[in-house]
C-alpha cells in the first residue's frame, strides 16, 4: 500500500482521485470505481503497489506491437484492478478481481528495482505495463518507467486510454509507445459494454500523437456489438485524420468463450476482420492488421509503397526480411521504433 500520486482533498476527509477520467469522489473508508485505491484516514491510498499478479517475459508482438521492436521479448507486468468494466475481458479474473471480492489483491510483492533488474538481466529492452489497465497501478508503474529510463529499457503501456490529463502529463517523459484499446466508435458501446466513455479516449490518443509517442490502436470485433462497416470507416478515418496513416491498427478476433459476460455471442469469423481491414486499407491507413487468426495476410508488414513482404509473423513467430525499418527492395522507411 502507497499513498496515491494523483488526489485532492475535497472537503473533511473526502478526496478527489485525479488518475483517471471517473475523477471518484471518494468518501472516507471507500474505494473509487477501480477498487483499488481506498480513502483511508482522509488521504488517498494505492492498494495494489508492488503487488504483482503477472510477471512473465513476452514476445512484443503479444501485446499487440508489430513496429515497436519486433521480434524481441518484452517483461510484462500488472497488478489487478481495472478504471474499466469491459464484458468482453479476456483477463476479467484479474481485472475485476477487487470489485467481485474486495479482499482480493492478491499478488507477488516486487520493487521497481527487481523489475528493471529482471528486464535487464534477461536481456529484454522494454517493459511492458499490461494485461490489466496500467492507470490503475501509476504509482508503481512510473517508479519503474523512471528507473527503466535510466537503464536505457524502453516503456510500453496496453491500455484502455481511460487516463487523466494529470496522469498523463507525469507519465509521457518516460513512455516510448503504447497500444490503446479503441473499443468502438460509439459512445454508447462504451457506457453499456465498459463502463467509461469514448471521448477520453480520443482526447488521449490525440496528446500522445502531439507528444510523438509511438501509437498503435487496437479494436475487439465483437459480433453484432461494434462489427458494423460504418464503424469501421470512421475508427480508420480518426486514425489517419487525427493520428496519421502510418498508425498501425489491429483488428482483432473476439473468443466469447473466453469473455466476462458475452459467452453467448460467437467468435468473429475471419472474413469479418479481412472487411475491416479492406476498409481500413481503403480509407488510407498504410498498416492494418487482423489477429487472434494466425495465418491470415493481414498477420504480415509489407512496404505501403512497393509491396514487398517485410515482416512474415505466424502467431507469435516472426521472420524479418526488413533492413532495420526500411524496405529492401524500394528503401522506403517503415514507421516505428524498429532497433
């Protein structure tokens, strides 16, 4: 347990937590919407500090990042919790677990040290923040950010983009990328299906891109939820009008069995995500990829201008025909952060 790093006082013992855009107002001996941050004795505290319930080494491309240092291993690291109620959760059992059982914060106690000390000993040169929503454990993920910094390790967030602009300020000197969830175009989708709102979201895409930290976006295509063309076409025309053509988007297969709450709906069918990518494509974007299929085209990076095959990924498994980001046969440089 640490005191938090973003709250105010609001009035006698009640505080305003500033991590993210709920904004709680937190009543003292209560947890805000995340349910792990509690006010204690008038003052805000972070219950799941160090607390690590993940901590494996990773392929990058897991997270999904395909222009961050592909083909390297990255330490992954979280904590439960989640500023997010998402019914599509795939980690939901971790995610949630405070909110099913308030006792539940469980986890491996680590220190910011042992972390930059486990990514540098095995020779990984980034840290991921991920599995759960790293707003949730800013505290302890800006002490190791600062520490990897040091170190030369770079730092990378998978996150739902439900972050303050207070948070946020704090966090983009030590951030080299991150792979922001863009749910649905739908502000709806994000009332009823996550518990948060859409316009955040964008707000924060839009100041990482002014920052020039590398972004990369991803979508769950959920059947007969967020899998219509229309909304497809105007996720692809944010991106290229608001974050440029060179952001790469993943579209990604939806497992309902695997889900919180949607164990009724089907998987998305392949020729689902090969439409969006077309459409993404069509609408200008350089890189769009579908995943959770392995052995589609679209697991693949080829040069925008020419054509060739510059990076061949089955699953997990990769093959670079690239020269350092660039594109053999035209030397057309591929955006990303590629050594």
């Amino acid at each position: 347990m640490k005191e938090a790093y973003f709250w105010k006082k609001v009035k006698e013992k009640t505080v305003k937590c500033l991590n993210c855009p709920h904004y709680c107002v937190i009543e003292e001996g209560k947890r805000g919407i995340c349910g792990v941050r509690e006010n204690i004795d008038g003052k805000l505290y972070s219950l799941n500090y160090g607390k690590l319930c993940a901590f494996n080494l990773d392929p990058i491309e897991k997270k999904p990042f395909f222009h961050f240092l592909p083909g390297t291993k990255s330490l992954s690291i979280a904590t439960v919790g989640c500023n997010f109620a998402c019914h599509t959760c795939q980690n939901w059992h971790i995610s949630q677990a405070p909110k099913i059982n308030k006792e539940d914060i469980w986890g491996e106690e680590v220190s910011p040290e042992d972390v930059v000390k486990t990514a540098y000993q095995n020779k990984a040169p980034s840290i991921s923040y991920t599995y759960t929503e790293p707003t949730i454990f800013s505290e302890f993920a800006l002490d190791c950010m600062k520490l990897a910094k040091e170190r030369g390790l770079k730092n990378n967030w998978v996150s739902n983009g439900y972050f303050s602009k207070e948070l946020f300020a704090e966090i983009a000197p030590y951030l080299d990328a991150i792979n922001v969830d863009l749910k649905s175009f739908e502000d709806e989708f994000y009332i009823k299906y996550c518990g948060g709102r859409l316009q955040p979201v964008l707000d924060n895409l839009k100041r990482l891109k002014e920052k020039n930290i590398w972004v990369e976006v991803t979508t769950l295509v959920v059947p007969t939820l967020n899998d219509k063309e229309e909304i497809f076409k105007n996720i692809a025309k944010f991106i290229k009008e608001e974050l440029g053509p060179e952001t790469p988007w993943h579209l990604t297969q939806f497992c309902g069995a695997i889900s919180w709450k949607l164990q009724h709906l089907p998987d998305t069918p392949p020729e689902t995500l090969i439409k969006a990518r077309e459409i993404g494509l069509n609408e200008g974007l350089k890189f769009v990829y579908t995943g959770n299929v392995p052995g589609l085209e679209g697991e693949n990076t080829y040069c925008p201008k020419c054509g060739e095959l510059l990076i061949k990924r089955v699953g997990y498994f990769i093959q670079r025909f690239d020269k350092k980001g660039s594109c053999p046969k035209c030397q057309t440089k591929i955006e990303g952060i590629f050594e």
